[in-house]
C-alpha cells in the first residue's frame, strides 16, 4: 500500500525539482538501496525515519559499537525498513571509514547509508575543506550536514557573522550537490534559535532550501523545547523552507523526545530522526521504538516497511543485544511488562475486553500480554515454542506444566532462554525423554599464568591453557590446548578431545560470545551468564551457561552448544530423530 | 512567595464554597499536614503534585515495599514537599492499615496522606458499601476515589446504566463530605471516554463537581492519548467542572506521560499526579521527577516545597534506594549523565557558554556536569577532568596532549575510561611523572577445575584457586586462596598477600564487577573489558583492565583498585600529594 517506486513518489510529492538529486545520484553501489520498495517521507502521509544508533547513538554513555557491531545494527535497521542509516562523524576515524567501504557487503533491502558531517570551515572555499572530502570520501549516495541556526551559537561558539553562517549553509549544500549527493541539513538548535531570533532561524532554513537540499531538519539539539512550542516553531519552518520536506530530531532532556517528534509530524515534519533504543547523549535521542508505532498505530500513516512493525520487538532485542544493554522491562511498546497487568481488577477487565485496558493490541509490535500474577501468559509462550520441537505439544500438555516449573526454577537462578535457542531445544528434548547423551566431561582444568613459564613473546606475558578429558561410549580421550583465554584455552582442549568421535564438530566454529554479571552488587563472587553463539554452513545456534565461576559457565555453553551441533548433524544426514 | 496560608489560597481562588471541607475536616492528625507553608495549585500559578508511588507505584513490575519502606518513601517526598502522598488500594490489606495507623509518626512538614479507593458498588447505598467505610477507616482527611468516565467501561465493565455511574459518583463524594473528607475524584479512563463520548465523560466530571468534589483529576488510564489531543480535552473539562480545580494522572504506554502533563498544565490543569521516579504498572506513571522541574525551571510555576528542586538529586536517589533499583543514567534531569557530554565539539562549546548546550543548568536540580573520556571526546574534556587531579593543567597543556594521544591509543585497544574514574587517574599520575610503584606483581596462576579434586561438596563440582606472588620495595610476599570463581579467587590471593605491606586494604571491598566482550566475532578469543567498582567507607572509584584474557583483564583491573586505595589513603592520612 505505502511502497512506492520512486517514480510514484515523485508524481505523488508534485515536486520534480528533486528529481534529478534522488534519480541521478552517481554513488548507487555504496549503501544505496533501490528505489523499489522504499516508502518516502510525505507521499501519502508516510513518514520516512532515519536512525542515527551509529552516530547520535554512539555518543551515549557506554555505548561503543565495533566495524562489526555497526554492521549487525545495520543489517537488523534495514530489516525493520528505516529509510535511512546515518552513521559517521565529521571528521571521523578509520572505524567509521572502515564501516562505510564495507556496506556494500550489506546488501540493504530498504535502508541506504547516509554519512554525516558539518558545513565548510569559516572562512574556507567548501571544495578546499578537509572534513567535506572526507564526508565525500565516505561515497554514500546521500550526506547529512549539520549547520548553526541558534544566533547565540555563531556568535559565541562560531565566532562568525550570521551572514557567513548563512554562507557556510549555502555554499556546503551546493558543493554536496555539485557533487552529486543527495543532501538532508540539520538544523542543529532549531528551536532554541527560533526562541531567541525567529527570524534568523528561519533564514537558515530559507538559505538550506535555496541551496537544494532534499531535507531540512529542525534539530532541538538540547532537549529542552515543549512538543507544542516545538509544533508553532515547525508550522513556521514549513512557510521557510518552500517545499522542501522538513524532518525533526529531538533530545530526550525533559523527558518528552516522542511526543516532540509527533507533534512535530502532526504539525508538518514527514522525516523523523531518532535511535532505535534510546541511545543518545545526555538522556537520549528520541527512541523510534516509541515513535514508530505511535505513528503507524496511532497516526495511522506508514514508516517502515509493510508488516514490519510486527517485528519490532525482536529486531529491539538484536540491537540491545549488539549493544549489550538491556531493553527497560518498562519501555514503551517494546519493553516485556509494557503489556503486563498486576492489578488483579485490571487483569480480570482484559479478560472482559482487551480494549478496555490496553491502548493497544500488543501482538502489533510484536509484543505480548503478561500477567504478573498468573502464568496463563507463560504457558502458551513456552508451549508456543515446545510445538517447533515437538507438534503434538499444547498448552495443556503436562511437559509444557514440567518445563513451566523448570524454567522458573533455573530463572530464578540467572538462567534466560529468550536468546538461548540452542540450550533451550536440548533441555526441552530432556523434558521430553528424547535426549541422549553423547559424551561426558570427566574432568577438565583450566590455567592462567603470569608471567607465562616458557613461552616467548613480547606482546603478552599471559598464558592460558587447558587439558579436558571426555568420555564417549566407555571409551576416554584427553586432549589438551592453549588460547589467548582461559575459555579459548578451554574451546581448543574440548572440541579437539571430541573430534576422534565426532568429526563433524570441525565444521562448527563460534562467532560471539557474552558475559553478563547477574548480581552485580556481590561483585567478583557475582553469577555470570556466558552466550554462546555457534554455526556451521547451515545454520546459527546459542546456547547459555550461568555459574558464580566464568569458566564453568563458558563450560556449560560450550557443552550445549557441541551436542546442539552432533544432534543436528545426525538429524540431518540419517533423517531420524534422536 | 509562593507559600500560602490557607486563608490566603482560599481569597486567591475566591471560591468560598471549598472553605468548610479544606478547613473543617476533623482528622487534622491523621497524615494532616499544616495548612502554613504548603503551595496550593491554582493560587498564583502554582501547580499542586500527588505522588502515587506508595499505591500506583506499586503495581510496577519489581516494586514491592514494607511499611518501614512506605514510611521512608512518605517521608522523603515530604522533605521534597509535593502537597498529597497517596497509598492503599481499595479494600487494601493489612500492609496498608497498618500504613495509615503510623503516618502519625511522620510529623509531616510539607504533604498529606491521602487514602485511595473507588466510587461505591452498583445497587448499594454508599454508607453501607463496605469499600467506602475501610476508606474512611484509613483516617485520612483527604480521600481520592476513582470512578468510571468511559461509557464502554460503564457498559461493559461495570454492566451498569450511564446514569447509575453517575449516580455513583455523585453518592459516594457526598457520602465522604458528609464525613468530612477532602475528596480529590479520578475520573478514570477519561480521555479514552471523551474520544468515545464526550458528552458523557464531561457529564462525569459534572457530577463530580456538583457533589462537591474539591479535585477533580482526569486520567489516561491506559496511557493511550497523545499530549495534543489532551490538551483539547482538558479545556472542554475545565467548563464543565464549574471552577473546581482540575488534575493530570497519566501513564507512559506511547512514552508521552510527561508531555501529557504539561499540555495539560498548560491547558489549564493546576494539579497533577504521577510517581517520583516513574513507577507504574505497565510501562509507568508520570515521573514527577521529570515533570516538576518542567513545570518550575520552564513554566516557570511553582510546585514543590521552596528551594527544595536542588534536592530532586539526592531525594530522588533516597527513593531509589528505598526501592532498591537503580535510577537509570540517562533518566531526564536526575539521570547521572543526564548533563553529561561525549562529543568533542559539544564539549569544547560547553566551556565557552554552557547555555549553548545546556537546556537547563543542571545545579538547579542538584545535579552536575560530567565529561565522559571517549574516542570522540576532546581536549577540553580531558584537560577538565585532569585539572580535579593537577590544577595547574589546561587544555594547552603538554601533558594534555600526551594523555590524549594514549589515551587514542588505548581506545583503539578496547580500553574505555569514561566509567574508570580511578583508571583515568593513575593514568594521569603516570603521565604527570607524579606516579610512584606501589608494589608489582612478580608472578600469579589462577587454576579453574572439574570436579573439585579434594573438595567436599554436593552443590559444586567445580574449584577455583590462585596463588599471587607480590614484590613491594624489594620484599617478597606470597599468597593463596581459593574462590567461587577464578577471579575471585585472584582477588582474595592478592588482597592477602598486600596487605601485610599495606593494611588499609582491608577497608576496601569490591562492589560490582562488569564484563564486555569487545569485538564479539572472535567469540571466546576477543577482548573482554572488565570494570570494577570499589568502596570503602569514604569513597567509591571504578577501574577498568583489557585483555583477551578475562584473568587478565581481570588483575589489571584490581591493580588499579588496589593501587587507588593507597594512594588516596595515603594522600588523606599524610596530607601530602605522592
């Protein structure tokens, strides 16, 4: 309904003049995703979102994203079909370079990259600035400038006139241009400028436009603004900017980020920046897991790609887990009790009639109705997921009530399934008495020295290493490996000791691992929960250990994981089940 | 100037009609505050606050309190001075009686006790409905009762008549003036019933004023509207309820509950409800936290206890504790990087005018101003926190230069000092040539195994132990112990083995230990960032250690925090600088 071709998108905006810039953009191959299938802002009451997690959001405190991470955050924000990725800072190290000559690998389906940067130095030519070559240099299709609008700002941070800040907003975008990029300004202070000199603010919006660019963006960079004020400032940037579609990027410093950005679209914005989660300096950018399906649900106008909203609750949980944060159990939409009833009067009503309690259906956003008090939410979760095993399983059927008391029970003591695939389909064949053991470990140890005894080398003087002895039908081997840790270490001894039995486990490699302190208040003694993901060629396993001890956790993992594989495998060659 | 007599507030509102109930209420003792020095709402501008977290507080997920806890919650948000507390539910438990039996003990400065309960049942009179007689029971002098304004609840929820709601309403306030109560009404679910039947959810709040109700609080109860569309609402509300004043309660389902409530203070609201720190079923209640400071540093209105809004920090962490969660860091205003800044560029225009990125001055809410370390973060930063350490250093500095380009350097490693206060500083010591070796660690091997080799247990199989060997000014000392988990056991060996050199290590204990995988594709070869965090009675301080080993990473961690604790002991007892 709200996929457009591009062609559609420009007869449906009346607005050709932009057609040159979104068509002939030269850089298709770097991060640029196909017109098909992309729905853009202000066609038919869409409203395009551009997540800036790997900008905005890398500056918040403990968020720190590798060339790796960025990538996964990447790939799980096209999969929930933002319009834009915005990454990079002016300037920016090898990371973000890094980054950006490796979206290609990516192979977006309805994101594109966009790369972010300032306007030309004072006093510069635009086509002689270092950070603008650099911005070109990144080789998106498409590049976001931030500009001063807040008079305060040029005078006191700039030290410019406001006539050359109107410069440096002109002549930037028209060298972005010339140059073949599609551009998208950021106001930066918008509505702190608006406040202080409407006029000016406006005339930055005004210059922005005349330049070219494709979108301008009212930034309220400090957080402090009120959604309707924020609404009067937009209604006058509209009459400004002539045309050009206008977005807005909030900050969550008075606590109402969301609601700026939609009474900002209600007041006339059809582009929306944000970060998925929250992250953001100070407390925050504007969470688009809020915004997005207050727009799509509430506002009813389309954002992402068709029936993706539905996902949003998992595609949240691959960022927070890149991330490695946890999703508030509160957060709206997406957090696990944002549909979850304690009050025994109000869980009695949703039973009456869900609407009377609950401003929206949760299964929307791929969320689910919890109530505290009761497992009835529960139950048919996890018989939900026994089914995929085993599809004679119901709610009623009395392994789920088994695997209901375990689950608590091992829950209780740090243990989550949620992430852990893997683990969880092994304790479920337990449960079922379809479980067969393949090997023990009889006994294991694990060494970290310091200095290391007799190994040569200047970079690191520590030295790990592990010897495991397994047993396999009555017969024993032991084998024995080193690693850079303790649980490498540990990794090489056991799958070397059982690869005389089972080959295969050659095919299997592991490609993350996780820690989490559970209870962080008994600080080194705390439990820790170790995740391991695993895979071969065909397929993406995790598995989960918990322990006061790292080690033995890891150990626990790595044991899931190694049957997780043998079973698969055997599953798969001889079609029988084990 | 904001604190009124009750006399005074009663000739500012002109509205004689309220004289009796505000001053004739018979139950002065029970919770009653003084009438001298508590802001009224409506008088001047001023907006009244009743926090909730005793009652809707508590149907959050994890929030669960003892008397003891509700007594030192009432008596935290006194000294914060919101104008009503509100516990108990209807037909509350024994919890709550005993409750209200002991606010007596409070001796409250600023706030009242306010008892919650719901409008009588269907077909009953109101002075034999047995809700309403535990109501009184609680001996409050203000009472809120909520009662329906959906006419799909009436319907469907209720199974009543339109007019029986009505009728309820109407009978169960009169009943509680006749018993001389100050009635505050919730009307519930208003604004869903104002979408669905406007008409019928203002003759609601009409009822509510004719019987005499002194507040008359509209609810988002499923935390659904948008603070817009509220605001329209409000202002058909404010007609029908004949100049009784009107109050805000609302959830945080679309993330808006703060905006809501300042639409609706705009609008014309002049009381509003929610929790200190956002507490709620579902997704939460308003957080007063976030809507007081709105309302006094930008709305500049009055709201809580004069002078009081510089105690928002520390009361708001009193509560938290309390509760026993944490208050997240990016929480708006309290949050502890709330006014914290990464960026480079921001940074720099921090220092050159703080209005320029700052939208409040975070003194006012007793909070302060944080650099974070980061790889995007800049010299001024650096030299900032540096000048804590060695006054004398500016952003010019040699010094500075030296520590940015290590600090680059350990970045690009996978090191992170934005947490590591303690870590940051030995670095600086090192790089200010002010740093003396306190001892090194000439050898140490941690062994983890299974099974335990000669322990006796049934609950683990598993056995950790270390041995640490230290030099300290050219003696040696060796030392063993065992633990639940390789490093704690690393920690226990080296603390032993030091402290026969430097005593004072026994104060200091370890109170959280994090880890991070950095680069998760190497899976259990990447690097493991490990940070702890240590106390002792005077201070806390954080270090930081990086290695593909977590043994490792682990020890340096804990060198740091040994090293820390000696050097600021030493610093302290001396009155030298080492």
């Amino acid at each position: 309904m709200y996929f457009l071709t591009a062609a559609q998108y420009l007869d449906a905006r009346g607005a050709k003049k932009y057609t040159f810039a979104i068509m002939g953009a030269q850089n298709r191959n770097a991060g640029g995703a196909p017109d098909e299938g992309v729905p853009h802002g202000g066609a038919q009451g869409a409203v395009e979102i551009l997540d800036t997690t790997l900008r905005d959001g890398a500056q918040g405190a403990g968020v720190s994203f590798s060339v790796h991470d960025m990538l996964a955050v990447a790939r799980a924000l096209d999969e929930l079909g933002v319009r834009w990725i915005e990454a990079g800072n002016p300037g920016g190290g090898a990371k973000d370079m890094e980054f950006f000559a490796r979206t290609g690998e990516l192979k977006l389906k309805h994101a594109e990259i966009a790369a972010f940067g300032s306007t030309r130095r004072k006093g510069a030519a635009a086509a002689d600035d270092e950070l603008l070559r650099n911005l070109l240099a990144a080789g998106t299709r498409t590049v976001v400038v931030f500009g001063k609008s807040w008079d305060l700002h040029v005078a006191e941070v700039l030290h410019a006139s406001l006539d050359e800040n109107l410069a440096m907003i002109g002549d930037t975008i028209e060298f972005l241009k010339k140059n073949g990029r599609i551009v998208i300004f950021d106001a930066e202070h918008f509505f702190d400028g608006y406040a202080a000199n409407a006029d000016y603010a406006l005339s930055c919006v005004r210059a922005a436009a005349a330049a070219g660019a494709e979108r301008i963006v009212l930034c309220d960079t400090n957080g402090g603004v009120f959604p309707d004020d924020a609404a009067l400032a937009v209604k006058a940037a509209l009459a400004a900017a002539s045309g050009v579609p206008l977005g807005i990027h909030a900050h969550n410093d008075c606590g109402m980020a969301a609601a700026t950005s939609i009474l900002a679209v209600k007041a006339g914005c059809s582009h929306v920046q944000g970060t998925l989660l929250g992250f953001g300096e100070r407390c925050g950018n504007a969470a688009l897991s809020e915004i997005i399906p207050n727009i799509e649900l509430k506002l009813r106008r389309p954002c992402v790609a068709g029936g993706k909203l539905e996902h949003l609750f998992s595609i949240a949980r691959t960022v927070a887990e890149i991330a490695n944060v946890s999703i508030p159990d509160t957060m709206p939409y997406i957090g696990a009790a944002a549909f979850s009833h304690k009050a025994g009067m109000h869980a009695d009503g949703i039973l009456k009639t869900s609407r009377s309690f609950e401003h929206i259906d949760p299964h929307a956003v791929g969320n689910s109705r919890r109530f505290l008090m009761s497992e009835i939410g529960g139950r048919s979760a996890i018989a939900e997921r026994v089914k995929k095993i085993e599809p004679s399983i119901t709610k009623d059927s009395p392994v789920t009530t088994a695997l209901i008391a375990r689950l608590k029970r091992l829950e209780a003591e740090g243990w989550q399934f949620e992430g852990a695939d893997g683990s969880f389909e092994i304790m479920v064949r337990r449960e079922l008495g379809k479980y067969r053991s393949l090997f023990t470990i009889a006994a294991y140890r694990v060494t970290s020295e310091h200095p290391a005894g007799g190994r040569d080398t200047a970079l690191s003087s520590n030295y790990c290493h592990a010897w495991v002895k397994v047993q396999v039908d009555g017969k024993q081997e032991i084998a024995a490996a080193e690693g850079d840790g303790p649980v490498n270490a540990l990794d090489g001894a056991l799958r070397r000791a059982l690869q005389r039995f089972y080959p295969q486990l050659e095919q299997a490699r592991l490609t993350d691992y996780k820690v989490r302190v559970i209870d962080g208040k008994d600080a080194t003694a705390a439990k820790v929960r170790v995740l391991i993901e695993s895979t071969d060629s065909i397929q993406t396993w995790t598995t989960v250990g918990v322990s006061t001890d790292i080690i033995d956790a890891s150990h626990i993992a790595l044991v899931d994981a190694m049957e997780y594989k043998i079973i698969a495998d055997i599953e798969r060659r001889f079609k029988v089940y084990l």
